[in-house]
C-alpha cells in the first residue's frame, strides 16, 4: 500500500472513531505529518494536499486503531502494548488502572511473575510511584529517573527486590487522572541498562499519544462503570419475585430472571410438562410472542416515519390460549434521544391469583410504604421492641409509634402480629427494599 493510500485509511479510520472529540486528541497526528509548512489554524486534521506528505509507521497506525476500537480492559492493555512497542524499544510494559491509592485493580504486564497477585501486592508496597505522583499532580507523563537518578537507586527495596532481579533499570509512563486531579491508572515502560533511559524525544512523544491513550482509558472506565451498575440492577431484578426479561430489537433476550424464565416454559410447554423439564438456559421466545414484539416493531418504525411516536401504543398484553390466567406484557421501550437507535422490550408475566408467590404479595404491599416505615416494619416484624428499634434507627419512641400507626393504616392490619408473615416472605428480598 503506497504512503497516501495508507494516509487515506488512517485519517478516515480517526475521523470514524475519535471525532467528535477535544482538539487535543489529534495532536499525535502531527507527529506523522512530517513535512508539512504549517497545521491546519484550527488545529485538527491536515487538509486533502498533506496527505501526499503524510509519513508514519504502519504499525503505529494499526496499535492507534486498534486502541480506539478497544472496549475491555484487556483489549486497552494489549493495545497499548502494541502502541508503546510501536513507538520506541521497550523491555516490559504495564498497564494498571483503575487504581484504590496507587494499587490498581486491572493489572497487567509482560513480565513473566509467579503468583501474580501477590507479586503485585509486594510490588506496590515498595515502589515508589506515591511520592512520585506526589510530587508530579496532574503530570501527563513521568520519567523515573527525573526524580530518582540510577546512583540513588541501589539500596532501595524498590531496586533491591524487583528492579535488580528482573533486569531493568529506566522507566517512564503516561499518568491517566480523573478530572477532579485523582490519580487513576498507568501504562508503563521498563528498559534494561543495555537499552539506555528514555530520551527527551521519547518523553515528547509519548506526551503527543496520551490524549489518544487517555481517551481510551476513560471511555473504558465509563463502560465499566455502566456495565457495573447494569450488573447490581440485574442482581436486583433477579432477586424479584416478578417476571421480567429484557430484549434487544433483533428480540434476542438480554435478560431473564428465573421467575420469567419459569413463566416461559409454562408459556412454551403447558403448566404440566414445564413442572417435569429442566428449565432452558437459553430460553427461546415462543411464535406468538416473537409475533406480538414484530408488530410493535412495525408500529414504531410507521409512527417514526410519520412523526406520530406520542401517540404509538407501544404495550401489548396476551393471554396464554391454554393456561387460564397467565398472561403476558409486552413494553416497548423507546431509545433515549442521542444515545442509541432502535428500542428495546420489556417482557413481564403475570401468573394467576392463586399461583401468585407469598413474596410477591408482600412487595406489593410494601410498595405503599416509605423506606422509613420499611425499615420500621422490617425490624417490628422481625420481633424488635420501640425501644430496640429506636436504638437502631436513632429516632424518637413517638416518631417510631407514628411510623408504625401509618403502616397499620396503610397495609390495613390492627397488630404488630400481622407483620409477621411479611417480615418471613421478604427475608431473600433486596435489603433496600425492605
């Protein structure tokens, strides 16, 4: 591939990936625009004439593209190996993020080290990146041997324990903060005496590849803190006692908690056979349902077309033909504005009366209370005295005796007695909803 092809593929892979994004995020491109009288006064990407200019290392490209396209932890951390290798001679590398002081929870490196998590705690009690970044707040990059030079560092456990038998002797990496200036992660560089330090070019250039990196690295992080908070949500829908699974718009099913899991194969088989099958790991939706999710679909895209989405009826409810009772509930959810381009669905199933689970009518009738009256409940329930249970909520006796005459009045019940068998339905329940 000739220079200008290669020019062409790399700044419209950029254009897909990184724009829009702060201006400072292209400044590594100068570094490949050798040759060029002048940059762009905005500063941004060079025009069409500099592309026949434009110089740069193939394998740079490739660690930038696949660095931008990087979605976990370990596909930045073999990016970023392949960046760092790519653009100047390295011995090891190390990518740490993010990180609880200066000990980071995703760790990773090329040094071949045995018992890898206690190798890392060793190494972060005597490694002296804490009084470096101590001393260096906010700063981009860090090169050891400006705060420690090669004749301080024999005697040092640093040195001692891990610098000495490895083989190395230089370091430098890109610092990644957090915008209120907390210190978030590191990739890092090692090499041998043999190697020699890192140069000041060096320190330039990986100070025009860390906007590049560091946008990496907070677009993991937010990824990682979503997927997080996705996670807790299902562990909470999961110990529900309803029915609820959650589809994507090609209807595949993203998630089902195993009440709805449970309904489905009733949906599937019948009441009967369903009790004498194992329940599906990979549950299918049935035609009828598949059908229902299709019209909903057919529905929105009309309404999208013809500007009339307020007014899109976007639930669908179905009765089982066969299983009196059973029923169920189909949501549309529309796309937040801006942030995707098609809706999901919601899928619930509501069981007849006499099936309905003791626990399920206990959170109904929660429901109506405050989270205060909830935890008064729970802890009157579970048998506690006012006088115990206002030592566990630091609250007056009276402000208890109101609480608990308005859960009376509100679940209709005449006696702390009654509680009883909500307290024993609700003990797998989610804390907070009690």
């Amino acid at each position: 591939m000739t220079t200008r092809a290669r020019g062409a593929v790399f700044m419209k892979e950029i254009r897909r990936i990184v724009a829009p994004a702060p201006r400072t995020a292209y400044r590594p491109i100068r570094r490949y625009c050798r040759g060029f009288k002048s940059m762009p006064a905005h500063g941004l990407l060079p025009t069409r004439t500099t592309f026949r200019r434009m110089s740069y290392p193939e394998t740079t490209l490739n660690a930038l593209v696949a660095l931008q396209r990087a979605v976990t932890p370990n596909d930045v951390w073999l990016a970023s190996n392949q960046l760092l290798r790519a653009a100047m001679p390295v011995f090891h590398t190390l990518v740490g993020l993010p990180c609880l002081g200066t000990m980071p929870v995703f760790l990773r490196t090329t040094l071949s080290v045995p018992d890898p998590d206690n190798y890392f705690v060793r190494l972060n009690a005597v490694a002296p990146l804490g009084p470096l970044l101590a001393k260096n707040p906010g700063a981009p990059v860090m090169r050891m041997s400006d705060d420690l030079p090669a004749e301080a560092l024999p005697g040092l456990p640093f040195y001692e324990q891990f610098m000495k038998p490895e083989g190395w002797r230089y370091s430098a990496g890109l610092m990644f903060w957090s915008d209120t200036g907390e210190f978030i992660g590191q990739l890092s560089l090692i090499r041998t005496e043999a190697q020699g330090d890192i140069t000041n070019k060096e320190m330039r250039l990986l100070r025009e590849l860390h906007p590049l990196v560091n946008a990496a690295v907070n677009r993991l992080l937010a990824s990682e803190k979503n997927a997080a908070a996705h996670r807790s949500l299902e562990h909470t829908v999961h110990a529900l006692p309803l029915s609820i699974a959650s589809l994507d718009w090609d209807l595949a099913i993203q998630y089902i908690n195993t009440p709805a899991r449970e309904a489905l194969a009733v949906w599937r088989l019948g009441a009967s056979a369903a009790r004498s099958l194992k329940t599906s790991r990979s549950p299918q939706l049935p035609p009828d349902l598949r059908a229902a999710c299709k019209a909903l679909k057919a529905d929105w895209e009309t309404a999208v077309q013809t500007n009339t989405v307020a007014q899109l009826q976007a639930i669908r409810r179905l009765d089982h033909p066969s299983e009196p009772g059973l029923q169920a509930t189909l949501q549309l959810v529309e796309p937040v504005s801006g942030r995707s381009l098609q809706p999901s669905f919601v899928l619930q199933f509501s069981r007849p009366a006499h099936e309905h689970h003791e626990s399920a009518h206990a959170l109904t009738e929660l429901s109506k209370l405050t989270a205060t009256e909830r935890e008064v409940a729970r802890l009157a329930a579970a048998g506690h005295k006012n006088p115990e249970i206002v030592r566990k909520l630091g609250v007056s006796e009276s402000t208890v005796r109101t609480h608990l005459r308005s859960i009376f009045r509100k679940l209709g019940i005449t006696s702390r007695g009654k509680l009883a068998p909500l307290h024993r339905s609700l003990e797998n329940l989610p804390v907070r909803l009690m």
